[in-house]
C-alpha cells in the first residue's frame, strides 16, 4: 500500500571521484546532502563514481570535490569518457556543485603552474591558469541567489570566467575568489554551481544545500515537497544552529 508517509522517494546523488577528488573536508558536502534529504522525507541513494566504475542508472545530482593538480591528471581520461554524458545532464538542469578542482575541470581547461593543459568539459565558460602563489582562507562572498556564502580557499589556479558567465557571488578586497584580480568566486551556469569553497561548504551554507535539494526533487517528482516531522524539525533546527555558529567563526577569521 502506498500513501503520503510510506511512499519511497528516492533521490540518486552521483559523488564523483571521492578517492581522487575530496580534499579539505569535501565530502562532508555528500554527507550533508545524505542527511537533509532523508530529513525531508526523501529516501537518499549515494552513488560513489571513481575511474572506471558504472555510471548509475538513474541521476538525480551530482557533487564533486577538490583535488591537487595530480588528482585532477589521474581522473582526466575517465572524465573525458563521461563529458558528453554530464554536458547532457547540466543542460537539462541536474543540480550539481562542483568544488575547486573539480570546478576547474567543468571549465574550459587548466594549465598547471608548469605550463600542463589538462583541458575540462566547457560546461562552464571559464578557464583557469596555474601560478606561484597559492590563495588560501576563509572567504565571504555575497550571493545575489544565496545571500552571504562563507567558505574556505585554498588553490593556485586563477580562474577566469567568460564574458557573460554569471559568478556565484562576489568577494570582498581580502577575498582572492576565481583570481584575486576582478573580485568575481565561482560560477553558475542552469543549475551548475562551481566554486572555490571549501570548508565544507554545504554544512554552512544550508540555502546551497536545499537549492541542490530543490532543483533534484522538482526534476523527479514536479515538485519539492519536504514532508519534516516534529523530529527532523528538530534535527533541522540544531543544524542551523550550528552553521550559524560555524558561519559566525569562519567569518571572523579571514586569513
Ligand atoms: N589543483 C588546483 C589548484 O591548486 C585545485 C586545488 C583544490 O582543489 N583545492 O588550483
């Protein structure tokens, strides 16, 4: 029998190269997403995809992490197998955050502070050029769709994004965001979100979160529709509690 409380609602989320690609506590991006959708009543189903596994059957997500110029060059063949598949999934609006490393590979290309191109699938008009100097801390940013985004930086890469191409906020004069040059972090193109932020970003920043959510639930099911007993409430709201207070300190600490 089926009804509104014991109906299933799976949720697939594709955690892409986890053994490679997860530094600086990305992958509490995944455990995030795993517990707020169960939160909200969905049945959440993690798919961890390194090089060579199969693509899932069905996807309703994807998240992928950070890495170091050697993670990147170890996933790239296997990446490039999967371009056209992932191309396909963002233009029909499958939610994805892509961090660091991985937000380098979903731009144009990345050439290495030694001068090595790795190029990237172009879902997101931008390319990134290695350089000496590494750009690290916390960071705020101010998001027209998320309002302030707090999170932490740390890479060599300087981004440059396309004309036209929408960042995910805009940082402050001790931000270094995409460059350290034109103020702009991150991009956001249809319902992809590549960023800088580590931290991990998802834990802090809840609106990222439940737009990912959101966009995930309308896809499958037409509509997102949370269903939060007086427990998850709870749960829900000890979260935030700590965000703001994971936000509060990260945020007084900028460098
Ligand atoms: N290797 C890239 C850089 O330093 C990405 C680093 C990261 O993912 N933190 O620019």
């Amino acid at each position: 029998m089926t009804n509104e409380t014991t109906e299933r609602r799976p949720i697939d989320v594709v955690s892409l190269y986890p053994n490679d690609m997860n530094i600086y506590g990305d992958s509490g991006n995944v455990l995030t997403i795993r517990r707020r959708l169960a939160l909200y009543g969905y049945e959440p189903v993690i798919h961890h995809y390194n090089q060579g596994d199969d693509w899932p059957g069905h996807v309703d997500m994807i998240l992928g992490g950070g890495g170091q110029d050697s993670g990147q060059s170890k996933i790239i063949d296997d990446f490039f197998t999967r371009a056209d598949l992932l191309r396909s999934l963002a233009d029909d609006g499958v939610p994805m955050l892509m961090i660091c490393g991985m937000y380098q590979l979903f731009g144009e290309y990345f050439e290495t502070s030694e001068g090595k191109r790795l190029d990237g699938i172009g879902v997101i008009g931008a390319y990134t050029v290695g350089q000496d100097v590494r750009m690290i801390g916390n960071l705020v940013e101010h998001s027209s769709d998320f309002g302030d985004v707090i999170g932490y930086e740390n890479h060599s890469g300087q981004t440059f994004l396309r004309e036209g191409v929408a960042p995910l906020g805009h940082v402050n004069a001790e931000g270094r965001g995409n460059n350290g040059e034109d103020h702009t972090e991150g991009a956001r193109v249809n319902n992809v979100i590549g960023t800088y932020m580590h931290g991990s970003l998802l834990p802090k920043n809840p609106k990222i979160s439940d737009f990912l959510i959101a966009k995930a639930a309308e896809r499958r099911y037409g509509a997102f529709e949370p269903r939060v007993g007086d427990a998850a409430k709870a749960e829900l709201d000890r979260l935030e509690h700590f965000a703001v207070e994971a936000r509060r300190v990260a945020a007084s600490r900028p460098r």
